[in-house]
C-alpha cells in the first residue's frame, strides 16, 4: 500500500501521476453540441487516459472485457469511467458491486450534470475491500418526453445512494424509479422556483432592497 | 410530518399509542440546526427520520458562477470544523486538472496542517459529545487546549476557524521559526498532559461506558453498504483510512497506524478519534522532521483556466471521506462541483443506530457521528 519512502514528493498525490495525460473532453456521439465541449485536435485527442496505476488499468481491462456494453468514456482523470445506457444500468450496477474482479461495493460519490439536453448521473464507486481499485459510471437521463429525465433508483444495489438520488431529484429533477423515499431533502418543501442546479436555472424571487449608503 | 411545533403528535398503531416529536432543529445536541422527527413508544424509539436543509444555501451553484480561486475560501465554510482539509480536497482536485506542481514545502505543510485541524477537531468532539452525555467538565478541559491550537492556527494563518490558508499552487505564506517551536510545546502538552486527562475525565470514566458501549451499533456491512467513512467506518473494524488506502499529499511517506474498532459502537467511534489524535501527533513529528526548504506557492496566473475534463479528488478530513467531483469545460469557472461530505452519508445512518434504542442513546448516536450540518445541507 505504502510507496518508498523517497519517493519524490508528488503535489498531486495519485500516486506517479503522469504530466502527458491530457485528455480532450470526448462526449457521446448521441449529446450534440450541448454542455462543456473542447475544441478537439491537439495531438492528444486520440489518447486513451493513462491511469495512475496498473491496478487501475486492470480493473479497467477487466470492465471492458467482461461487459462490452459499456462504452469507455474519456472525460475522467485518474479513474477507468464508463456509460451505460438507462435500461441496464441496474444490471451493470449489480455485476459492478458482485463480480469478484470488479468488487466495487462503496459508492462513495452520485452526482447529477446537467449538460442542457440531457442530465449526466454520475457513480463515483470504489472497493473498500481492494483499496486500489475504483471506477466511474455514468448514466444520462433524456429531458425529452413527458415523463421529464428519470432513472432506475441504485439503492437496491448501494443503499447510502438513497439521499444522492433524493439530492438530485431536489436539485436537478431527475426521477428515480423504485426508490424507497422520493421526496425533496435540501429545499424547502414548498419550493416551486424550478430546479436551481439545471443550467437554465434563474431566481425568480424578489430580490431585496440592498441599503447602500451613497458615496 | 405530523410534528410540526405545537402539541406532539400521537398515532395509534398495532393497538399501541406512539408519539412523534420534534427534536430540534434547536437542540443543544444536534449541532447545529438538525432536526430529527421521533417516533416514541413510551422512552423507547420506534422510527427516526432525519429532516436537514436548515442551512442549505446551494454551494454547488454559488461556484459555478464564481473563478476558481474564490472556491477555496469559501470551501472552508462546509465542514468549518475541518476548513483546512476542505481547502486540500478543492486545491488537489484543481491542480490536478490544471496540472500545477505544487512545491515540496506546501505539500508538506498542507499534512502538518490536516493532522492539525484532526487533532483540534476531535478534540471539540470529544468535549462536545462528553457534554451529550451529561459530562460537563471534560468539555472545559476540551475548551483549554482548542483555544491554544486555534491561537496556533491564527498565528499561522491570521484566522482562527476559516482560514482560506491554501491557494491553488500551494499555501499563502511561510511560517515563522518560532512557531513550529510553540507547535511542539503545544504537542508535548497534549501528548503527556491533556490526552491521559482525556482518557481519565471521560473514556474511562464508568458513567459514559455504561452510556456507550454497546449503544448506535453498526454493522461493518452497514457501514460500507451506507456509504460511512472515517471514524465512523473504522469504529466498526474495517482499517479504511484514504491516507492509507488511495493516499494524496504524499501520505504513504510517514509511519503511522489506523486505529480500528471492534463492535462499531459510540463507544468505539469515540475511542479511534482519541487514538487518532496520538497518529496526527505522530504525523506532525515526521513532518517537522521532514520539511524542506523552499517557496510554498507556486507561481499561478490568476485567470486559471484548467484543462477540459473531470476530477474526482478524495481527502480524508476529521469526519471522513471529503470528495470533490470537478468538471470542467476549460473556462474560467467550473462547469459543476460536486461536494461529498461524509457527515451527509453518516446522518443515512441514524435511523439504524437510533431505532429501538431509549432517547439517551438516540442522542448518544447522534453525537458519536459527529456531525457538522455545514456541510450536510452545503
């Protein structure tokens, strides 16, 4: 677990992280123009991200072979990251947690992005029982339609999501189907300005008089 | 929700009449404004649902408007409790996707100054949770030895809870030689002086075992299942520590040890802060050792624009595993930040160490997490 002692000393501290490992912010081909998109070119476009370490890159090998329907995704620094569409995405969770080889069983992180088409979930999970290991899964809910975005709830898998996904029903409005308590938790109960974390997002409350002194 | 102030509530079921009450968001063991809605049979609780929000002002949008080296000082205000380790985990996570190097010095300076914060702010939890308890005086005791540490931190960083010590590239100034010799007075008085008084006033006192042990059991597959970190988790005998286990700051470079727990009671989750606080005294010596010389900034434009991508950068703080998920779209502002704090995944928990116990243990539970509801409503 502990590195050599003089190792040099890495202000980063992942480990030997690698400088050359710049990685252009790839989206699906299905999200359009829509959310944070880098002009591509540069002679690192084409470059897999490096990963820190080579259990990372195992845990990834393993992940790519074992469940080809993942599609590799090449925004994430430091961790294998993954999309998965919304109808498997529970399965993939299951084999995530259960698959000996992947044994991801912490979910530490669920966060939701909104890149204006369509909102971005996002697992940052990790294994307490393989300390090196760790991976990012992402999930995009669709705002078409008139059910609005919405997704298969994880707490049947990991049950510490249960407050995330009742954060990003709060804060972003994406729906997760069978969870267990779907209610607001950070805002008001009676709030009805919208969803402040969407990027259309705009505060509609009467704003207060400031009392300045005039200089 | 019946209980909505007023007159409490009562429901009948199974033949039998329960109460639902409010406890809080005002009460002096909830600290700070949380607010838990019990369901009482008799002394006995039968349901507890946790009701937070109280402080929640949106952190994560505040930012998205904000240039990133305005996020660190206001980072600060999440877990005010552990403002310095908050600072790391936004200043890593940046640097990262900016690829700044940050000098040797800082590094260093950065673990003096989180085993600092770990060791002050268990030393508040140990007086805050003797006080849960009924145990007054070690509270004092507590109070005598955190004013002397926050005058240190002042002396360092010119505040005493919010600091806003750290800069994108490093840490905003040097010390003064002669405050590393007040460190070490300090730390020869908590080690020989104030920890076996710690021990003696409250741990070992009869009254809180029997008030503890045994009392807000988990379950290590509880704990892991919930999403807990920190003393918390190791409470219950799992040795996940993030210095250990995916170490930042270059942690793998000092000795020391995790301490576990056996039965992840409060009474555990209280001992491994206490033994925590010996490992941070521990830390603090190497890194006196240790230290380099050299600047401890590093030279950063002001208008940083990191590279286009994601981050996720995990630092262990006081409480537990402080995360921040930083996408960026390489402008001058992040995209999103996404603040985990673990005291949000810890307070999951309370319904399972509070039910079927009596009130007392509910309020044992509650204070053996150690919450700082800054950062659970952000």
């Amino acid at each position: 677990m502990a590195g050599g002692k003089d190792a040099t000393p890495d202000a980063t501290g992942r480990g030997a992280a690698a400088g050359g490992n710049s990685v252009p912010m790839a989206r699906p081909a299905d999200s359009g123009s829509a959310g944070p998109t880098v002009a591509a070119g540069g002679q690192d476009a084409a470059v897999a991200p490096e990963l820190p370490t080579p259990e990372l890159e195992t845990l990834r090998q393993v992940i790519a072979r074992r469940l080809s329907h993942l599609e590799p995704d090449g925004a994430t620094v430091g961790l294998p990251a993954f999309r998965v569409v919304r109808e498997r995405l529970l399965e993939t969770a299951r084999q995530w947690r259960d698959a000996p080889e992947i044994g991801l069983e912490y979910l530490s992180c669920l966060s939701g992005v909104d890149y204006r088409d369509h909102i971005d979930v996002v697992y940052h999970v990790f294994s307490v029982a393989h300390p090196g290991r760790g991976a990012v899964l992402k999930v995009a809910a669709q705002k078409t339609g008139t059910a609005g975005p919405w997704l298969p709830s994880v707490t049947a898998v990991w049950p510490g999501a249960e407050w995330h996904e009742r954060e990003v029903f709060d804060l972003l409005g994406v729906r997760f189907t069978d969870h267990p308590d779907l209610r607001r938790i950070l805002l008001p109960e009676g709030f009805s300005g919208g969803y402040p974390l969407r990027r259309d997002f705009s505060d509609e409350r009467v704003q207060r008089e400031r009392k300045v002194r005039q200089r | 929700m019946e209980a909505q102030g007023g007159a409490p509530a009562v429901v009948e079921r199974d033949g039998r009449r329960l109460m639902k009450i409010n406890m809080g968001p005002q009460h002096p063991s909830t600290h700070g404004v949380l607010r838990l809605i019990v369901t009482l049979d008799g002394e006995v609780v039968v349901g507890v649902e946790p009701d937070i929000g109280f402080l929640h002002r949106n952190f994560e949008k505040i930012v998205e408007g904000w240039s990133y080296p305005g996020i660190v000082p206001f980072s600060d205000r999440n877990d005010y409790l552990g403002a310095i380790t908050n600072e790391v985990a936004v200043c890593l996570a940046i640097e990262r996707l900016a690829q700044i190097e940050v000098p040797p010095r800082a590094v260093y300076l950065r673990v003096l100054f989180c085993e600092l914060q770990r060791i002050l702010s268990h030393i508040l939890f140990y007086g805050t949770f003797g006080l849960d308890l009924g145990a007054f005086s070690p509270f004092m005791y507590a109070f005598r030895e955190r004013e002397w540490g926050y005058t240190l931190m002042e002396k360092a960083t010119g505040a005493r809870m919010l600091y806003a010590y750290n800069r994108i590239g490093g840490l905003r100034n040097d010390l003064p030689d002669e405050w590393f010799a007040d460190l070490e007075k300090f730390l020869v008085f908590m080690e020989r002086q104030a920890w076996p008084e710690y021990m003696g006033l409250l741990i070992e006192n009869e009254i809180f075992r029997e008030r503890t042990i045994g009392v807000g059991k988990l379950t290590p597959e509880q704990a892991i299942a919930w999403g807990a970190s920190g003393p918390v988790l190791r409470s219950t005998g799992v040795a996940w520590d993030l210095r250990k286990a995916a170490p930042y700051l270059g942690y793998e470079r000092f000795e020391f040890d995790v301490p576990v727990g056996k039965n992840g009671d409060t009474y555990d989750s209280a001992m491994v802060r206490m033994l925590e606080i010996k490992e941070s005294i521990r830390i603090i010596r190497q890194v006196l050792k240790m230290l380099p010389d050299g600047p401890v900034l590093a030279r950063v434009r002001p208008n940083l624009r990191p590279r286009a991508g994601e981050y996720y950068s995990r630092v262990e703080s006081p409480r537990g595993e402080v995360g921040v998920y930083l996408v960026s779209d390489g402008s001058a502002r992040p995209y999103r930040l996404k603040w985990r704090a673990p005291s949000f995944c810890h307070l999951q928990l309370v319904p399972a160490m509070g039910g079927g116990g009596k009130v007392a243990d509910l309020i044992a539970a509650v204070g053996s997490l150690d919450v700082i509801m800054g950062e659970v409503d952000r």
